[in-house]
C-alpha cells in the first residue's frame, strides 16, 4: 500500500468520497428536494392567506345609498368643495352628489319634505360649529366650539352600517381639510403637521443611516442567529457520528497508513459542510421563489395586494450600495464559511476523543454549551445594540471570538456594521482555529484507532506529545 506523505495528503478523496455519501441518504434527498417544496408552498399559502383575508375584508356590504346631500354650516364655505374632491377616490364616487349651500339641515328638510318623503335612500352630510358645555367632576368650565360631522338619514333608513361608517369617515376627512383649507394652510403643509411625530439625535457632520439599512441591521442579526443556531445543531451532531461509526473498523487503520489522519479529519468536515450550505442556499433560494410565486397568486385573489417583503427587496436593492459592496460579500461569505467550520471542527475534535458512537451524545454536551454560550452572547448584542447606534465594545468583542462571531459575523460584514479590519481579524482568527482544531482532531483520532485499549488523556498525551515525550509527563 502506498505510504502517505504530507499532512493533507488524501485530502481530495476523503473530501468526494464523503460527500457522495452525505447526498446518497434519504435524509439529504428529503431536506433538499422535499423540504425547499414545502418551504415554498408554505410561502405562497400564507401569502394566499392574508391576500384572501385582505379581499374578504374589502368585500364588504356594498354601498346602498342613492343620493347624497353635502351642506356647509360653517362661515367658511370649504366643506362642500372638500367633499366634492375626497368623494372621487372612494367607494361613493358613484353616489349622485349633491352640493347644498346657505341654508340650515333643517331648514333644507322643511322646504324639501315632500321630495324627501318620497324617497328612502338618501342622506344628509354636514358640517357645523356647535357650542359644547365642558363638565368635569362637579365643576363646569367654559363653554367651547366644536366642529360637527353630522350624517342625516330617514326614518327607518336601509342604509347599512358599512355605507354609514364610510361616509362619516369620507365626512371627517373633509372636515379636516376644509378648516386647513380656511387656515390658509395648502394640502402638503397639513399632511405634514398632522403627520406622526419623531424624534432623533445625530452629530454634527455623522453621516445619517437610511432608515431601511437601521431596520435591516436590527432585524437581520436576530433571523441570522436564529437560522445558524438551527443548523449549528443539526450537522454538529452528525459531524460526531460520522466520524465515529468508522473509527471501530478495521478498514480505518489500514486507510491510516495511505492517508493523513488530518487529511482524513479535514476532508469529512469540509464534505459536511459544502453539504449544509449546499441545503441553505436551495431552502433560501426555495423562499424566494415562494415570495414572488406568492405575490403572482396573492395579486389574483386581491388585486390591491402589497406585497411588503418585495418592497423591502426593492428598497435594499436602491441603498443597498451603500453597504453591499463586493469585497464585504466575499467577505461575509468567507465567514460564513469559517466560523461554521470551526464548530464543525471543534465537534470532530470531541469525537475524535470517542471509542464507540454512544459517547459522542454524552460528550456532545460539551459543545452544546459553547453553542448556547455563542448564541446567548450575539442575542445580547442584539438587544444592547437597539439602545446605541454606535459600534459598541460588545459587538467587537461578539464578532472577534469565533464561537460568538458565527452568529452574527457575515451579516454584519455584509451591512456594514463593524470596520473592514475587525472582520478581517475575525476571520483569520476562525481560519486559524480551525487548522489547528483540524490537526488535532486528526492526531488524536488516529491515537484513538490505533490505542483503543488506553485511557483518552494517554491516547492524547501520545498524540500530541508523541511516545517518548508522553511518558515523561506521566
């Protein structure tokens, strides 16, 4: 058999030969084929859903008023013209209007009674000032004014309660309207003012954050943690047993000899890997398909559906260059990749470790909690970094340690949160780390194939120390 030489030799067969394996099982063809299926249907139900909710609720009684009535009251002759203009963008556009004008609701009724006796579908729109007396407790204050929108209908009116409620609706608008128009206030000036407050804080001469690209970098670290802690979980385990269940066999101590332990190690890491980022992208990609598979459907059922996840799409892709430059995508994907490696890594040290796979549940623990320890810290800075738009000692000190930084590394390199050179430390960091994570998992799995009768800290010992230097540290 030919000897091995270097420490990756074999590295390339290892690598295709365990990733054939990965994508023979049933397990890969169902997460990757099924899964995405479902993942997709799934999106394009909910998107149906809340189309066919929005439709249902639109599709309310239909209007069944004829005639409508508008009198002005006030001294300022805006009302009418108000209503007149609102009238054209709502379901009463089709109403016939008409415009009353120096006269009282009473007074109109009086002189009309007969017409309106007559008929049975109409109403009276109003607008008036009328003087309220204000009361609180057992003291009465002043008197005060008071606009009123009044909606005037007839005995026993068949208009129903949806048709009422738009018109009172239409009716206050143009209220509003009218004594802005009174005012001498234009259209866009009251939009502003009668707008939502806000209020913000900046220094003089910080350049200011879209308010999409804030909402993003909030948001988009909680998903991104959420999604890594799940797969985090899902190939760590795996990692364990595949290495494992061949450690046993005695085919693996002659591959031994032809093969570098580390190559060996390295190569089954990294198959899994490719493997899990290979099921990532199809399910992300199946998501996306989803969404605009969803909004085609959705825009069937309700043709007034907005679709809020292709605006922000649309709003990302217009200031997106303001962070997604092509060296920080390059560079959270290599993080992504690293600091993914460097769990995996880590978990094949712990297995390595093991003589039968009913350890690797037992010792996994271990890993779990550096897991659970990386995942709690990047919620933290999530929540800590709500409160402060600067780039805290915490996020740095979160996207430098490996464990932490694959919670939330790639996304803020890709957003442009943290400076170029703290990823680039970060990311040669977890290149380190997992090399030597790497080496030793390949030295002490061959000590544990070719010493399985020895306690794991001699078969340690003997790996990283060698025979001679091992015994001297008994």
């Amino acid at each position: 058999m030919r000897k091995r030489n270097g420490l990756f030799s074999g590295f390339g067969k290892v690598f295709s030969f365990t990733f054939r394996h990965q994508t023979e099982g049933k397990g890969f063809r169902f997460a990757t084929y099924i899964v995405p299926f479902l993942l997709c249907g799934l999106v394009v139900l909910i998107m149906s859903l809340v189309a066919y909710s929005n439709a249902k609720k639109n599709d309310q009684e239909p209007v069944n008023i004829q005639k409508l009535y508008v009198l002005d009251e006030t001294p300022y002759n805006e009302f009418n013209g108000m209503v007149s203009f609102a009238i054209r963008e709502t379901e009463l556009k089709d109403v016939e209007f008409k415009s009353i004008s120096n006269i009282t609701v009473d007074d109109f009724m009086k002189e009309n009674k007969g017409t309106l006796s007559e008929e049975n579908g109409w109403g009276i729109l109003s607008l008036s000032i009328e003087t309220k007396h204000a009361n609180f407790a057992d003291d009465t204050l002043e008197d005060h004014d008071v606009l009123m929108v009044r909606l005037t209908l007839p005995e026993g009116s068949e208009v129903n309660k949806s048709t009422r409620g738009k018109i009172l609706n239409l009716g206050t608008i143009a209220a509003k309207s009218a004594t802005a128009s009174a005012s001498k206030i234009t259209a866009e000036q009251y939009v502003v003012l009668s707008g939502s407050h806000m209020s913000q804080i900046i220094e003089a001469g910080k350049k200011e954050d879209n308010v999409i690209l804030m909402l993003v970098r909030y948001v988009g670290p909680f998903v991104f943690t959420i999604v890594m802690y799940a797969m985090l979980l899902m190939y760590c385990m795996g990692m364990g047993k595949n290495l494992v269940v061949e450690k046993s066999s005695k085919l693996m101590e002659m591959l031994l000899t032809s093969i570098s332990p580390v190559a060996l190690v390295a190569g089954k890491v990294l198959a899994i890997i490719c493997v899990a980022l290979l099921q990532f992208a199809v399910w992300i990609a199946s998501i996306v398909i989803g969404v605009f598979i969803g909004n085609i459907v959705a825009q069937g059922i309700d043709p007034t559906f907005s679709n809020p996840v292709t605006k922000l799409i649309d709003l990302l892709m217009e200031y997106g260059h303001v962070s997604f430059t092509p060296f920080q995508v390059i560079l959270a994907l290599l993080s992504l990749v690293f600091c993914f490696a460097v769990y995996c890594v880590f978990a094949a040290v712990i297995a390595s470790t093991c003589a039968k796979a009913e350890e690797v549940a037992q010792k996994q623990g271990v890993l779990n909690i550096f897991i659970i320890a990386g995942y709690l810290l990047a919620i933290a800075t999530s929540v800590s970094s709500l409160n402060s738009s600067e780039v805290s000692t915490m996020l740095l000190v979160t996207d430098i340690i490996p464990f932490s930084a694959a919670f939330r590394l790639p996304v803020d390199v890709l957003l442009g949160t943290i400076p170029n050179w703290i990823a680039l430390l970060s990311l040669g960091l977890a290149m380190a780390l997992t090399v030597v994570f790497a080496i030793l998992a390949g030295k002490v799995y061959k000590a544990q194939v070719f010493l399985s009768g020895n306690s794991i800290v001699s078969n340690a010992k003997r790996a990283l120390f060698g025979k001679k230097k091992a015994k001297e540290t008994k």
